[in-house]
C-alpha cells in the first residue's frame, strides 16, 4: 500500500507594508508643509518691507502718522515701568504717531496710532503698549529712521487678530 503523501497547504503570510513605506508620505508631507510655511514666511517679510521702505521725505514720515495730537499723561501721575513708558512716548511723540499699536486698540477703542494709548489712561494696564514704546524708542536710538522703527516694530509684535 502506498500512502499518498499528503501536501499541506501552508496558507500565505498577508503581505505586511513596512513601516518605512508608511512613514514615507507623512515625511513627504511635512517636508512640504515646511517649504511652504517658509515661502509664506519670506515672502511675508518681503511685502512688509517693501511697504515700509525707510522714508526719505518729510512726506513720507508724514503719511506714516496716525494724527494724534492730544498731549502724552505725565509720568509723574505713574510708578515703575508705567511712568518710564509714559515718559519715553512723551520724549518720541512724532516716533509714536507713526507706529500701529498691537493690542488693536485702534479697532476697540478708536485710538489712531500708539501715542494715543499714552495721551490717555490705556497704557497704564497694558503690556503691549509698554512693550512697544521701548522697543522702538530703542532702535530709535540705535540710529533707525520712523520707518525702519516701524518695520522692526511690526515684524517682532504683528499677531493674528483672535
């Protein structure tokens, strides 16, 4: 008697996909997602500055202003970093006038520019107020013109607005 020998069948392992080929486009869209950011983010720069191009006439200092003309609060009603602001918008009026204030007050409150946060009680509970006086009196005093200032204000506190 002879015994047929019985093949098993051995079933078929599922094809498993690697873990690389899985991580490949995930890899493929975050490179993507980061030369994108980094083109919006250049070409962001080159659009602000293009519209900030340093002012070279009294016109163009002129067109920058917000036309506050209200007197800045005395520093002597404040304390502390209040009062050094204070002071420092009072010292740089036409430097002030010429910047856009990033707490949007000018949206809530009406204020024209970021000397009106000083002509009135505003700045006194406000950070970013503060933040900026120093900030572009500081590279005021570091020999930048209103429209440079204004650039570098603008690239170091724009947000988006909430």
């Amino acid at each position: 008697m002879s015994k047929k020998s019985k093949k098993k069948k051995i079933p078929r392992k599922k094809q498993v996909k690697s873990s690389s080929s899985k991580k490949l486009p995930i890899i493929m869209l975050v490179a993507i997602l980061i030369v994108a950011g980094g083109y919006f983010l250049y070409s962001k720069n080159n659009r602000i500055q293009a519209a900030y191009s340093p002012a070279k006439t009294p016109a163009d200092i002129e067109a920058l202003k917000g036309g506050e003309t209200r007197k800045t609060l005395s520093p002597v009603l404040f304390v502390g970093k209040v009062a050094r602001a204070y002071s420092v918008a009072g010292k740089n009026r036409e430097l002030m006038d010429s910047i856009y204030c990033y707490c949007n007050c000018k949206k809530t409150i009406g204020h024209k520019s970021l000397l009106s946060c000083f002509a009135d009680k505003h700045a006194v509970g406000c950070d970013i107020c503060q933040d900026q006086a120093f900030y572009a009196a500081s590279r005021f005093e570091a020999g930048n013109d209103i429209a440079q200032v204004r650039f570098a204000v603008d690239k170091k506190f724009w947000r988006p607005l909430r």
